[in-house]
C-alpha cells in the first residue's frame, strides 16, 4: 500500500528503514502532534506530542530510535504515544 499523496507528509529514512511523519498544530495552546509510521505498512505509526516545542527531523528521529529499543510498535496493532518535553522522550 502506498503512501497517499498528501502535502505535508515528509519521508525520514532510519538504518535503511522508510519511514513517514506528519506534524500538525492541534490546538491554539501551541500542543503539537506528530503522526509516524513506516512506509510499507502505513497503519503501523504512533504518535508524538510536544508543547511549545518545534519537532524537527532530527526529534522526529530521535524517537523512532526511541521506540525501536523501546517496543515492537512496527509489528504490533497497538497504538503508542510520546511525549517530547525538555530534550526528554517518554510514553504519553
């Protein structure tokens, strides 16, 4: 299944593994969430959250590393979600 063809989605590749992220403005209070998944299996993604923070690509791959030594979030159905504050990952 490909990626659709949306603006906004951007490709990172991490230890020649493809994978997608998305970040999107979820409120007026600055909070920011992050939708990251891996490009052959779309539905396998979890999510970042950060406030007042700018994610960037290198955050961005941070936690992907994070949720690598982590978890099996690429083989399992369950839904993660992080949270970024003060250059600290932790589960959401």
């Amino acid at each position: 299944m490909a990626l659709p063809k949306k603006k906004g989605i951007r490709k990172i590749t991490i230890d020649s593994t493809v994978y997608y992220f998305k970040v999107d403005l979820v409120n007026e209070t600055s909070e920011v969430k992050a939708n990251i998944g891996l490009e052959e299996k779309p539905n396998r993604r979890f999510s970042l959250w950060a406030e007042n923070v700018q994610i960037t690509p290198s955050i961005i791959a941070e936690s992907i590393l994070f949720m690598n030594r982590k978890t099996s979030w690429q083989s399992e159905s369950k839904n993660y979600s992080l949270k970024y504050s003060e250059e600290n990952l932790c589960f959401n």
